[in-house]
C-alpha cells in the first residue's frame, strides 16, 4: 500500500486548521453522501449518516495513523457502520426479519425520467451485504481489496457478493434479454 | 484500478473473463489491475465481446442511478461541527496545562513549608492556640476553682 493521499489532510484537521476543514469536507462529503445514500434509499438519513460520519473523523483526526487501512477505507467503514445501525433500527421497528432470499422479480418498467428510481428500488430489494459490494466497487470505483477491507471480508468473498448482487440486479432490471 | 486477488497476469478463459464481468461489469478499469491485459485481450474475441455486451447492458441501467450533489447547506453544518471537536481537543490540552501549574505550585508550598519548619523555632503548641475553650485572654473554661459552687 503507497502513501495515504489524505494523510497530510488529516494531520493538518487535527492541528486545527480551518482551511483543511474545508478541503476535507470538499472531497470526501460527495463519497460519503453517494455511499450512504444508495445504503439506505433515503436521503434524509443519509445527510444524518453523512453529518455522523464527519464528526468521527474530527474527534479522531488529530490520532489519526496509516495502519492497514487507508483513510478513504476508514470513512468509508464508519460510515457503513452508522448505515447499518439505521438498517437494523428500521427492521426493529417494522419487526420484518430482512430477507435472506432477495425478491428478484423483475421491477415494472420506468417511465422516461424515472429510471434512477428504479435502480434505487432495486437496490434496496437485494441483501444488504450485496448492496454494500456493489456500491463500494461499483460506484465508489474502490479497488477489490480496498473494497473487501472496507467490508472485512476476504477478496474472493467480495467477488462472490458483488457476483451474485448483480445477478440479482439483472434479473430485476433487465429481465432475461439474451445477447442478439 | 482493482488489483488482482491472485497477483499473477495470467491467461484469461473464457470461464474467467465472463465471472469477472459478472462482479466487476463491463469497463475493464474496474476489474483486478494485474489481470487487465489478459483480459483487455480476450475482450478483442467474439466470446469476449458478447460478454461484456452483456455486462454493459446492466451497468448502463445502473449508471441512471444518480445522488444529488450535496447542498451547501450540508456543507456548511458538517464544517460548523468541525470546531466543537477541535476547540474541546485545545480545552482538553488548556487544562491539563492548568492542571500541570498547579501541580507545580503545590510542590512550591509544600517545599517552603518544609523549609520553615526546620528552620525557625518552636512556635506555641497549636493545641493551646486552637483550643475550643481559649480566648486571647486566656483560657475561659470552666474555672477549677468554681467546681465545688
């Protein structure tokens, strides 16, 4: 693993300055805010993951040191982490146990304008872990083992979970086209 | 972009080709980087080709997926935030540092008191001069000599 091109961010947030405050906010706010958005399907909740997020990374920046992770891979681990604690309050609070086995029935076709809805629809459909792998490498364009630190899980792991969500996916939004 | 869970640029089959594109998609700077130009050629294979075609459908449907850019408004809070860790880190460090003062000072006492112990002399018995029953004229209590009235 190379140097950590936050490192010197992170160091200069801790020393308290305003100026790398800022800078911060600029580059990661738009990650963080994309992740936690496509996790829970709501944006509300994902401005309050995005918020939690960024007070973590002031209380622990002036600690802050490069081990395994980088620092892009921490935020993005604290920021699943507050994700899934507002996952499992909701099943809490609808009792439903979320299913093992994703409804893969394919959703009803979107009307023009209306097809990022859909996906977003069919994201929240598949398993959560397999949602996590295909945001992470997908839309954050982590690498495979950036993305398997991220989730703690081995890089075949990851390849399996990323696998078998967009298998999913397929079956829900583009049905069973077979190539012409 | 991705790196290779093996870390060896093997020759890609077909069996290969077509599970990387069914987890990594159908742009190859997504796939694991040491085995990119195995696979950048046998994407030039028919084989190749209709599986990415494939890949690419589904990501084109997902790419519609878009997040709003973040307000300023959000912006704005999350920095506001940022001074309340900070400025209670330098409280912290503040004091400890009023702490470390003090510390300091009570070492001073402690090392004068010391001081004028061995070096002055005896002074009245603080039991006499603390006497709940004496005044500055003496001691005022009960007088022996009334013990009998």
């Amino acid at each position: 693993m190379g140097a950590d091109p936050d490192e010197e961010l992170v160091r200069r947030i801790g020393a308290g300055d305003q100026a790398a405050v800022q800078a911060m906010v600029a580059r990661k706010l738009p990650r963080v805010l994309s992740l936690a958005t496509r996790m829970l399907g709501d944006a509300a909740e994902a401005e309050d993951v995005a918020q939690e997020t960024f007070v973590r990374i002031w209380r622990h920046a002036s600690g802050w040191r490069q081990g395994r992770a980088r620092f892009d891979t921490w935020i993005h681990r604290v920021a699943l982490n507050l994700c899934y604690d507002r996952l499992r309050r909701r099943r809490e609070w609808t009792t439903d146990e979320l299913p093992e086995v994703p409804d893969e029935a394919p959703l009803p076709d979107a009307v023009a304008g209306d097809e990022g809805r859909r996906v977003q629809q069919a994201l929240q459909r598949i398993a959560p872990r397999q949602r996590e792998a295909i945001v992470l490498v997908y839309y954050q364009e982590m690498s495979n083992i950036e993305a398997a630190n991220a989730m703690q899980v081995s890089v075949d792991a990851l390849e399996s979970l990323v696998a078998r969500g967009r298998r999913a996916l397929q079956a829900m939004l583009v049905g069973d086209e077979r190539d012409d | 972009m991705a790196e290779n869970r093996k870390g060896t640029d093997k020759p890609m089959d077909a069996r290969r080709f077509a599970a990387l594109a069914d987890a990594y998609g159908s742009a190859l700077h997504r796939w694991p980087q040491a085995e990119q130009a195995a696979a950048t050629l046998f994407a030039e294979s028919e084989e190749g080709r209709a599986i990415l075609r494939r890949a690419a459908r589904l990501d084109a449907i997902l790419d519609r997926h878009h997040v709003e850019v973040p307000s300023r408004t959000l912006h704005g809070e999350i920095v506001a935030k940022a001074g309340v860790p900070l400025r209670q880190g330098r409280h912290r460090r503040l004091w400890w540092l009023g702490f470390g003062l003090a510390g300091v000072g009570l070492a001073g006492a402690v090392a004068g008191l010391a001081l004028v112990t061995v070096v002055t002399p005896d002074a009245p018995s603080d039991h006499y001069v603390m006497d709940a029953n004496a005044t500055s004229f003496g001691d005022a209590g009960p007088d022996a000599d009334t013990e009998d009235l």
